[in-house]
C-alpha cells in the first residue's frame, strides 16, 4: 500500500495538465487506430474513456453516449456510505441483520447466509465491491438511505448521472415491462427468476410464477421489455460522468482524502471481470475498479497503476454483441492495447511480445462477473467466501 500512498498523495498535490514536447501525447493515437478497428468489427456499442492521471492526456470514444451501469452504480453507493460515516452517522463495524426481504440474485457471499445473521457494514462494504454482491448492495443503500445515494453525487460535485436504483427495482422495473403482474412477485420469487439460466428458462419461469400458459412469452418479448427499461435511464451514466467520479475518487476529493484512499483500497480487491480490464494487463500491474453485468450490458470502471507513480484512469461500457464473452474481449483487448501505448519504447522493446487478455472459456449466457486471478500483493486481501458456485445471474 506504501506504492499507493505515494501515487495518491502525488495525484492530490500535482493535478497536472498535458505538456507534451511536441504538443500532444502520442498514446491517443495509436490507441484510436486500435479502437476503430475494433468498433469496425464489433456488432454492438461501447464507450471509452482513458486518461492519463499522471499528465491530463486522454482519449475518449463516445464518451457522451448514455450507457448503462450495471454493478457500476455500486461505487456510487460506496461514496454514499462513506460519506455517512464522515458525517459519525455509523461505522464499519455496525451489524446490519439479513432478512428474508434481502434475498437477491446475483449474491455470492450472501447468498451463503442463514436469515437473522448479523453482517457487519465492512463485510458487505468488500462483498459489494470487491464480489458485486446484490444482496449486500441492497443492505448498504437500505441502510444509507436511496435518496442520499442519489443526493451525495450532488453534493460531490458529480453529475450526468440518471437515477440510482436498488437492485431488486432493476427486477422489478425490468419484469414490469414484461407484465405488470411481476410486480407482486416476492424478493424470492425474483431471486429464484434471476437464478434460472439461459435467459429462454428465465422467461418461462415469469409465464409459470404468472399462472399462464407455456410460451405467453418468449425471448423477444424480454428482449423488448429489457431495451424499454433501459431507455428510462434508470442506472445509466456517460462515461464521461463515470470516469469523472472515478478519478474525483483517485485524487482524494471525494468525501475526504482519507475516505477516497480507503474507497481506492476497496477496489483495488475487486475479484470480478477476468477478461475485463484485469484480462488485458499483466497480472502485477495493480488495478482498482468495479465491474457491471446486467442482460446484454456490460462495463469495467477503474484505475490502474504502472511505474513512476503513474495512474491511468479507464472506463469502459459495452451494449450488445453476440455474447457476454464477445462483449468483455473488447474491453480486454481495448485495456491491452491501451497498457502497449503507455509504454515507453525501451519498455516496448524489452518485452517479447504483447500482452494478451486473458480469456476464460465462459459459457455465452453467463450473466454474472467471474472472480478475476488474485491481485498483486499491493491489492491487499480480498474478501471470499468459503466456497464458490456459479452464478448464472446478473449483478
């Protein structure tokens, strides 16, 4: 952590601006070229955003776009949470009890639990972040309160973005557009939809809890009632608005700098998003940040650190593609090719050959973030549970 303690403290004193001996960085253009050819071949959307913390040279590629978060708005809910503390409205170590209500998808620590556990606040604070727990999100902003989540991006100066839900709305809001009739449907019955795997069972799971007849609905009708939900802009952000909150975090001007540095070490052990960001850097550059999955979006939102106490801020969103796993090589490739152009010519030259992200032979309809390989030492140690199942769930 001595590392990050000193590039933070650099970020926080020196907020520097691009001064290029010839004008402009280079890394930006070399990195365009690569980004085009992806988009050329890519049967989707995504939104980039990339900057150079150490300099101010950036690169951004639709940045404007709305794209929706997923298990993004999670660092927004953390922000919140932090900023309650700062105000000595609760601490980490204040138990929360786990009740039936708080049964969620997508909860691989929590799902674990028996109902009236207590959990302590830094426990689900890690599995929030760090396992992109739902259950524990919905915890967290029951406990902050939804209205502060939404009201501390305003008041850090963080804005662009739409209205943050709780994970269980995000079923609820989605089903709606399905049938109307879902929204009786209990936290468990969401769950046990939310678990059911591929996205054809899910469907027939809503017909059979809905009492009608099998094939009332098909894969297209969820696809048209998943498209109608995210055009609301619940949940969704520019990356631009994203990567600005992100780096507020980095330079410690979110909450306070004591509070940023701890936000920062949260998500420096985030174990989702193997062939994300992770999937395109070597395994010992250090990478703070938190994914998002939800049905054809994806996204990765982070900073990682290379040598000479250098942060490069990087962003990404993804909307369709054939497959989850098609969706998270463009970020993988996009992150690699980024990781190429910051590096010096010596240091191009000394390796052997290009990084290459790492991708796991993923079933196409999983829907959930996949534990990455363990961070570097300086990622300190992250939360697990005491055994893994996979999860065919969204966040």
């Amino acid at each position: 952590m001595r590392r990050l303690a000193a590039i933070l403290t650099l970020l926080l004193a020196w907020p520097r601006v691009a001064s290029a001996d010839g004008y402009f960085a280079e890394w930006p253009i070399g990195l365009q070229g690569d980004v085009v050819r992806i988009a050329r071949t890519f049967p989707g959307e995504f939104a980039l955003y990339v900057k150079d913390l150490s300099d101010g040279s950036r690169y951004t590629y639709n940045s404007a776009t709305p794209m929706y978060l997923a298990s993004g708005i999670k660092i927004a809910v953390m922000v919140a949470l932090f900023k309650k503390m700062e105000r000595g409205e609760t601490t980490l170590d204040k138990e929360l009890v786990y009740r039936e209500d708080h049964v969620r998808d997508g909860a691989p620590l929590l799902s674990y639990l028996r109902v009236g556990t207590p959990v302590s606040l830094k426990i689900l604070l890690e599995a929030m972040i760090q396992q992109s727990d739902n259950a524990a999100t919905d915890m967290i902003i029951e406990h902050v309160g939804l209205d502060k989540v939404n009201l501390t991006l305003v008041e850090e100066g963080v804005f662009g973005f739409g209205p943050i839900t709780t994970l269980l709305d995000v079923r609820r809001r989605m089903y709606r557009e399905l049938d109307p009739r879902t929204e009786r449907f209990t936290p468990m019955e969401l769950a046990i939809i939310g678990a059911t795997t591929p996205v054809e069972a899910r469907v027939a799971k809503v017909v059979e809890l809905l009492g009608e007849p099998p094939g009332r609905y098909k894969l297209a009708d969820f696809d048209d009632a998943a498209e109608r939900y995210y055009a609301s802009g619940a949940n969704t952000a520019s990356i631009e608005a994203m990567a600005g909150l992100v780096e507020n975090i980095v330079r410690g001007k979110v909450v306070s700098p004591e509070a940023s540095r701890k936000m920062v070490e949260v998500m420096l052990g985030t174990e989702t998003g193997a062939a994300r960001i992770r999937g395109g850097l070597p395994i010992n550059i250090p990478l703070a940040h938190k994914t998002g999955t939800q049905y054809r979006r994806i996204g990765d939102f982070g900073v990682f650190f290379l040598s000479g106490n250098r942060a490069v801020l990087f962003a990404a969103a993804v909307k369709g593609g054939k497959s989850q796993r098609q969706a998270e090589e463009v970020i993988g490739k996009i992150a690699n090719r980024t990781y190429w152009h910051l590096l010096s010519p010596e240091e191009q030259d000394a390796l052997t050959k290009r990084p290459k992200p790492v991708v796991e032979d993923d079933d196409e309809e999983l829907t959930e973030d996949k534990p990455a390989p363990p961070p570097p030492p300086a990622a300190g140690k992250a939360l697990r549970p005491k055994k893994k199942k996979k999860e065919l769930l969204e966040e």
